[in-house]
C-alpha cells in the first residue's frame, strides 16, 4: 500500500513539475484599441492553455517612444503584437513579423465624450457633429489611427479645419478620456473601445455614419517570438467564434480572420 501511495505521489510532483515546465509567458504588445477585449479574454485563454499572457501597451503608431515599432526598435521582446492594421502592415514589410501569421481581429469605430456631468451634444448628424465642434472650447484627439483621421481629414470634411487649430489638441500615449475626465478639454475623440473603460466621462456616441472611419486591428507572430506556437494559438483563440461576444461587448465589431483589410485601414 505504501508502494502505492509513494508512485501515486511521485507521478504527482513529475505532473506538477512537467506542467510547470511547459506553461510559457507569452509577451502581447498591443495597442490600446483591442486592449480591453484581450484583458477580458486573457483568462480564459490562460485557464485553457495553462501559459500566461504579459501585456506590453503601446500606441500602434506616433513619435513616443513607448509605440509598438519603436518598442521592437530598441530590441523589446514580444511574441505577439497587436495593433492597427495598417501600422502591421509596416511591421511586416520591415521584417518584424514572421511571415503568413497575421490574423484580422476587429473593427473599431470612432466615438466622442464629455466630462461626466457636464451636458451632452448633439452628434447624430453631420451638421450637428459641425455644430458641436465649432461650440466646444477645447478638443482632444490621439495620436494613432483615429487622431490621424480627425485631424487631418474629418476637420476638413466637416469645412472646419481653420476655426479647429488653435482649440484641437493631440494627445500622446495616455488615453484622451482620461484627459477629458479632468476637465482639461470639453470633448475628446478616440476609438470606442478604448473610450468605454475610462471613468469620468460621458460616452456620447459613434460618429456619424457619413463620417466614420473604421480601423481594422490585426494581429501576428513576431518574427524573433521565443514562443510562436503559444503566440499563434493566442491569436486563434482571439479570432474564434467563442471569442466574438466578449469581443464586441467591448466596443469593437469581431471579424472573421479571412476577410481582407478594408481600403479605410490606411490613414492618408
């Protein structure tokens, strides 16, 4: 009986010890626009796979030095990234990813809030988006995707551009509702799904369809990944049906990993 109970013990510590060996830390670079599905997703992913993820946040784009293609610049280590379509695309031409891995993930639209309390505008039709800005005092905006495309094209659209330079203001690497919910400025702009997680603000809605942009995150192996079969099971994990629900309750619309990029993904 003692014999037993000794193997049985042994055959449990060499399980332990095995499985211990064998769960890897998968390094995510990643933007802040999948963030918040990817932090909800995460554990279930780590529960399944027995490997844990370490996230590592960076704008997909933009002059800071902590965006995503200036991270691997300096040799940062990472698996997988996570970023804006467009800016993977990039990535890849320069060699930074292993090639045939990228996987199409979300779509995200842009959004707009006010400070908590404060009244809430009207932004469901284009003259009343026009209205709004000319009104606000001050505005925010990031500086990736979506801070690209209000400064340099939605202004402009709207027959703005002019009355927006001296009160629009770029944000860099910190999430504009988190200014907005200072008061720091009236209205701020941003991808939806990284509006919704900030306290302090007012989510006001989409813009308006005739406006909109949609920006496509991807995501991919990375071509010098420690772990690329744990990184792209993440990535299959991410673009499965299983994933889909807990993707859009974030404010992002999931897609299915073989529809093409949309011609929106670039930023002119």
């Amino acid at each position: 009986m003692q014999k037993i109970y000794r193997s049985l013990l042994a055959a449990l510590v060499i399980s332990s010890v095995s499985t211990g060996v064998s769960a890897k830390e998968v390094t995510v670079m990643i933007s802040g626009g999948f963030k918040a599905a990817l932090e909800k997703l995460a554990p279930k992913f780590e529960a399944k796979s027995g490997d844990t993820i370490i996230l590592v946040s960076g704008p997909s784009m933009g002059k800071t030095p902590q965006a995503i293609p200036a991270r691997l610049a300096r040799g940062e280590n990472a698996d997988v990234v996570i970023m804006v379509g467009d800016a993977l695309k990039s990535l890849e031409k320069d060699n930074w990813l292993q090639p045939g891995s990228r996987v199409e993930l979300a779509d995200s639209s842009i959004g707009m809030v006010v400070k908590q309390g404060d009244p809430k505008p009207n932004i469901k039709t284009e003259a009343d988006l026009r209205n709004t800005l000319l009104q606000a005092k001050s505005i925010a905006y990031s500086d990736s995707a979506s801070g690209r495309y209000v400064s340099s094209q939605l202004f402009k659209k709207l027959g703005i551009e002019d009355q927006m330079k001296e009160k629009a203001h770029m944000i860099e690497r910190i999430p504009v509702a988190s200014e907005v919910a200072k008061g720091k400025y009236a209205v701020g702009f941003q991808q939806v799904s990284e509006l919704l997680p900030v306290p302090g603000v007012t989510f006001i809605g989409e813009l308006p369809e005739n406006v909109q942009y949609i920006t496509r995150f991807a995501g991919a192996v990375t071509a010098k990944a420690e772990h690329r079969q744990e990184g792209k099971a993440l990535l299959d994990f991410l673009s499965s049906a299983e994933a889909k629900n807990t993707i859009r309750a974030t404010g992002v619309r999931s897609v299915k990993a073989e529809l093409p990029v949309k011609q929106r993904d670039t930023v002119q």
